[in-house]
C-alpha cells in the first residue's frame, strides 16, 4: 500500500487511515495536528501497516465469551 497523505500531497506518504463516511489518508505531523478535532466529530484513526485482529476473530475460533459460553 502506497497511500499518501491528503493534506500534505503525493511527496509525503501516509502513517494512518482514518474513517468516517469515507476515509482520509494522513502522515503523522497531520494526524498529531488533526487527531483531536477528527476524533470528536467521530472520525476513526487507524496505523497504516499495522495488522490488528478484530475481538471477533478470537469469538468465532471458540476463544473468548461466546466460546466459553457454549
């Protein structure tokens, strides 16, 4: 993945995705600028090249309270 950021342009390339209704790309001097006020109005910020397993992975493996609950 090649993203850049979108407030910066193409010669800076992106540290983190974040989502809403649809999704901007930030370097991280933009991210530390904009995290604050995108977060209050709901935005989500998520490390580009980061692999993050969701909770739901460990429930449907039968790990976790739905499979303790079985």
């Amino acid at each position: 993945m090649n993203e850049t950021c979108d407030r910066c342009g193409p010669a800076i390339g992106a540290a983190y995705r974040v989502d809403r209704v649809g999704e901007l790309y930030l370097c991280g001097q933009c991210a530390s600028r904009q995290w604050r006020a995108l977060s209050a109005q709901g935005w989500t910020f998520w490390p580009l090249g980061v692999h993050a397993i969701a909770p739901q992975a460990s429930a449907a493996a039968g790990y976790g309270p739905v499979g303790d609950a079985a």
